[in-house]
C-alpha cells in the first residue's frame, strides 16, 4: 500500500485528493481539502468543524489512507504519471526530429550532409515512439 506523509503540502497527495476526492465522505473531503489545498492547520480545521486537534489529525490520516486504497486499487494516478513521462518523451523526440529536418533543410544542396544517416536516425526515433506507444505498461 501507498504511504503518504501527513504534511502541509504534498504534490502526490494533491494528486490523489484530485483523482479521488469525490470517492471519500463530505467530512473527509471538507478535511483534506482543508488541510492541503487551503493550508488549514489542524488547529484551524478543528476550531472551524467544532472538533478536537486530534479529531482533525487522525481525519487527515484516515483519509489519506483511504487515498492511498483507492490508488492500489485503481492506479489512476500512476497512470496519469506514466502518460505525462511518456507525453515528454515525445515532445523531446518531436524537436529531436524537427532539428534534424532543419538540418536537412539548411543544407542549400545537401552536399556534405549524409541524407541517409539522417533518415536512418529520423526512422530510430519514430521506432522508439511507436515501441514505446505500443509497450504501454503501468507496472
């Protein structure tokens, strides 16, 4: 099971208060809400839902473990993760490629640019993108 650490501000644990936030109970989602994406302190949550410190603690806990549950069972997030790292993937092939089209192109007759091994890299990067488009694995 996922760990996420009770801390004021946690880019993972936004992440998943994104993605599942709907899932939990008003009161927990009023809390974590709260307490990340408002920066609520304890203290503050307590005081305005009439609660004890300890009560906005261990509701901050709870949900948060119910977070990381629904995350080991549903992988969204780490989904999401892996597209983006693959969405920049393809974006650094992409101007990869376009800087060699330049080249291509910048030569005035081509002569002294070796067309072929241009267009045997060009075809590599597209190969890798394709592989990796088709091997799309979220282990």
């Amino acid at each position: 099971m996922n760990k996420l650490a009770l801390a004021p501000y946690n880019n993972i644990t936004v992440l998943y208060l994104d993605f599942y936030g709907v899932l939990l109970t008003d009161r927990q989602a009023e809390i974590l809400n709260s307490y990340f994406n408002e920066d609520y302190s304890l203290s503050e949550i307590a005081q305005g839902l009439d609660i004890s410190r300890q009560a906005a603690h261990d509701a901050v806990r709870n949900g948060l473990r119910a977070l990381a549950e629904y995350e080991d069972k549903l992988g969204l997030v780490k989904a999401y993760r892996h597209d983006i790292t693959q969405t920049e993937a393809a974006r650094a092939a992409l101007a990869e490629m376009r800087a060699i089209i330049a080249d291509i192109k910048g030569s005035a007759d081509n002569s002294g640019v070796n067309v072929r091994a241009l267009a045997d890299k060009l075809d590599g990067i597209t190969r890798s993108m394709e592989q990796q488009y088709i091997t799309r694995n979220y282990n």
